[in-house]
C-alpha cells in the first residue's frame, strides 16, 4: 500500500530543537542512532577499502579494526535505538507513568557523546578513544539505573521487561572488560565483550522485544490470529546463549553443536508458531516476521558449521553465521521495529512507506553480500561492496527518519 502523505508538520526553529528532541526518548536516542547507522558503516568502509586498495596515510585505530567494528556497532549504534524504545516501553509495559527528561537525556548524551568521541578516536587518537568508552559506560549505567527504578516501582515483574534489564547490565559488564583490555589488561577480556555483545547484550534484547511485541502486533491486525508467547523459551534461549558466549569466548568451539542445535529448534518453533503466512499485510507488519525469519536461518547455519567443525576442525563457513544474525536479524528487525514505532509516535499512519521498504530489500542484498565475501574469491573486494551497500541502503531511511525526529508531531500532540 502506498504511503498516505500526512499533513505538512511545522518546522520546528533551531531555538526549538533542543526541547523538541528531548520531548520523548526515541526522538533524541533514534536521532543519534540514525547518524550511527551511517557513521559505523563509513568508518568500516574506508578501512576496508584502505585494506584492500590502498589509501596512502589513512590513520589506523590503536585497536585491531574488527574488535572497533564490533565494539562499536554492537555497544553503540544498535544500543542507541534500544535505550530509546526501553526508555519508552518499560513505563508502559510495567503500568508505570512516562519518563521525565532528565531520566533519558543523560543516558543520549552519555552513549551517543561516548560513540561519537570513540570513533573520533579510531583516527589513531587512543586516548579519545578511551574517554569515548568511559563515556558510553556512563550513559548505560544511567540507562540501567533508570530502566532499573522502573521495574522496582511496579508491581509486575514482566518477564520481558527483566530480560531486557538483564541484558542491559551484561552490556555493563562487557563495557568494562573492554576497557579493562584499553587500559592493558590482556586481549581475553576484548574478546570476551565482543562475544558478549552478540550473545548477552544484542541478541537477548532483540528476541525479548520480538517475543512480546511480534505476536501482539500480529493478534491487533490479523482476524482470527492466535497470539503465541510460551514463557518457558526467554529462560531456554538465556541459558544456551550464555552458554554459547562462553563455549566460544574459551575456544571450545568442537561443543557449540550442543547449544546451537537447540536454539536453531526454538528460533524455529517460533517462526512457526507465529504464523507468518497469516501476517504479510500490511507491509509493516509483514516486514516483522520477514526479519526475524533471518534468526532461525541464522543457528541453522552456526549448527551446520558446529556439527562439521566437531567432526572434521574446519570452520567451514566462516563469519556467515554471525552476518546472517548481525545484518539479517538485527539490521531487518531495526529498520521494521524503528519505522513502525516512528510512523507511530510521529502521528502519521502506520504504513511501510516506499523509503523503509527501498532500504528494507536492499539490506536483504547487503547481507547477502556479506555472506558471499566469506565464500572464496576475493574476500575483502565483498566486503567493500557489502560495507558501501549498507551506506547505500540506509541513506534515504536515515534522512527520512531524522527529518521526522526533528519536525513536531504532525498532529500537534506533545511527543
């Protein structure tokens, strides 16, 4: 369906910004989370490039390149929207009033001040680097303070809201053993946070937010849908993801079969059970089960690749499994969970739009891509390509998303 043009907002004056921005979470943590997406895939791609091709004096991070690119984009860029939907849903899924401002514009400035000061410092300025971390550990703190206050305040201990609490504060804790290895500790701890971002901090919070929110959105728009939401698989999925951090954070890689086979069952059993043939319109709501159908994809494949590394000590298919998961989950689920929740609070109708679903597609290209680089050929020319691709996806999206962060409500409600 082609997306209805709202009324004209009024454009706000740039004496109006700051109190715009800060009327309402997801404005100010979506806006940075916006300039993220781009910024995290800029530097990515001139340091691919500079790997493959060549680029005279390009200054290098102090840090290994991958360690950045994971650190940054997994403590950083995704936790920007994450903080900016938690800071928005917890009062409302724990029956709790909305938060003021001075609760969540700290935690803006702390992890989006830290991202921005982080990357500044991989143009070989550790130092600024280092503060970038600092920084960004202070904004989760406030953020895990702050979600923490909510849900002691309510009476209802929602299995969703504590999961997703939970993962914030293994985000903590991964911050901290990243600077840790920043301030010398051994490379172990780096290590460690990177896994920990994945299987501790992204992930958990992705699937909770999946969990509760897909099938309702689901149930609201499909007749007749039955709206399935087992308590028993958020525990199932938070033990064997633990469980595969730390198998593969301590190299035991020949026993990640014995986790990874039962994630892919329960991702699996899920997408069945929440019925995607019955929900593939509207488009916004299509786009849901679209994107998460990348998550089952994704531990089949880490499964195959366990079961042949325990038989044979080859890792077959390399970095695929975690692109399937990174790009394909992740980033799927970000541009539909994002545009639903924008076309929302900005009052305009909840449609996919022709930008959210140009970058949509392309993204399934992007991951694609990606996967292709891992399969043999010349690897680091994929990657180039993947990395410009995922520029090219998201430009007109972040364009369109920040213009409707930065403009009122088009209904001239608060918010």
């Amino acid at each position: 369906m082609p997306e209805t043009r709202p009324p004209d907002a009024k454009t706000a004056t740039f004496a109006e910004l700051p109190a715009l921005l800060a009327s309402a979470p997801h404005r100010l943590l979506f806006l940075g989370g916006s300039i993220a997406v781009l910024l995290s895939m800029a530097w990515w791609a001139v340091e691919l490039t500079w790997m493959r091709f060549g680029m005279g004096s390009w200054p290098q991070p102090s840090i290994p390149p991958g360690w950045a690119h994971a650190m940054l984009i997994q403590y950083g860029m995704f936790p920007l929207f994450m903080f900016g939907f938690l800071l928005t849903v917890f009062p409302r899924w724990l029956n709790q009033p909305a938060l003021p401002r001075a609760s969540y514009v700290p935690v803006a400035g702390g992890v989006f001040g830290g991202y921005v000061l982080a990357n500044v410092g991989l143009l070989n300025m550790p130092w600024l680097l280092v503060a970038g971390f600092i920084l960004m550990l202070v904004g989760y703190l406030i953020g895990f303070h702050t979600l923490a206050k909510v849900l002691r305040a309510s009476s209802d201990r929602n299995d969703h809201a504590r999961s997703c609490l939970l993962a914030v504060g293994l985000g903590v804790l991964g911050l901290v053993a990243f600077l840790a290895y920043l301030f010398g500790g051994p490379p172990e701890c780096a290590e460690g946070a990177v896994k920990l971002g994945t299987f501790g901090l992204l992930l958990p919070i992705f699937f909770s937010v999946t969990h509760r929110m897909l099938p309702f959105f689901s149930g609201s728009v499909v007749k007749g849908y039955q709206v399935t939401r087992p308590r028993w698989s958020l525990p199932v999925v938070w033990v064997l993801l633990l469980a595969h951090g730390l198998l593969d954070w301590r190299g035991a890689l020949g026993w990640l079969w014995l986790v990874d086979v039962p994630l892919a069952l329960v991702f699996g059993w899920h997408a069945l059970a929440w019925q995607p043939w019955k929900a593939m319109r509207p488009g916004l709501l299509a786009v849901l089960h679209l994107a998460y159908a990348w998550l089952p994809l994704a531990f089949v494949l880490y499964s195959v690749q366990d079961l042949i590394y325990a038989t044979s000590s080859q890792l077959v298919l390399g970095r695929v499994p975690l692109h399937a998961l990174a790009i394909g989950y992740f980033g799927s689920m970000l541009v539909a969970m994002v545009t639903r929740v924008t076309q929302g609070h900005s009052a305009r109708p909840l449609q996919m739009g022709a930008i959210p679903w140009l970058c949509f597609a392309l993204l399934q290209c992007v991951a694609l891509l990606r996967i292709r680089a891992e399969l043999g050929g010349d690897m680091y020319l994929w990657l180039v390509i993947a990395a410009y691709g995922w520029l090219l996806a998201f430009l007109p999206w972040v364009l369109r998303s920040a213009w409707i962060y930065l403009t009122p409500r088009v209904d001239g409600k608060p918010g």
